[in-house]
C-alpha cells in the first residue's frame, strides 16, 4: 500500500522519528501515543500531507479519530486523494 508508506514517511520526516517510523502499521496508536505529535506537530503534519499527496485539507476535515492510528490517518489520506 503506497498511501501507508507514504504517511510513514511524512510521520517520520515531520515528527523526526528516525527508524521508529519503520515498525509503524495500521493499528499503531497515534495522538496520545506519541510524544513528539502534540497540537503544534498536528498543523506541521497536516502541512506536510497536504504538500506529498497535493490535496487540500480543511478545518472542517480534521478530527481527533483522523489521528487516532496511522491507519485512520491513511483512510483520512485516500478519502481526501480520491475526492
């Protein structure tokens, strides 16, 4: 799935999470799990997403269950690519 390594990329580029990012699936717990993705990392990454997959992202599009796993975070990225 290149949506899923693609969004371990922006993860791990923006939060700077080195190596971690290579053990990250679907189901790893995102806000609240990792400490380096506070409410300031959300706006970087959201920036980031937008900037690698060329899409728009709205206020009204961001929840807290958007970053609850990177597989959320992944469907959250499909959704808005194939929109």
């Amino acid at each position: 799935m290149a949506t899923l390594d693609d969004v371990k990329v922006c993860l791990g580029e923006t939060l700077q999470l080195g190596d971690r990012v290579h053990n990250f699936d679907p189901a790893t717990p995102l806000f609240g799990s990792i400490p380096e993705l506070d409410s300031m990392a959300v706006v970087a990454l959201i920036t980031a997403i937008e900037e690698h997959f060329d899409i728009v992202v709205d206020d009204d599009d961001i929840s807290a269950e958007t970053f609850e796993t990177v597989g959320s975070l992944c469907r959250f990225v499909e959704h808005k690519r194939a929109s």
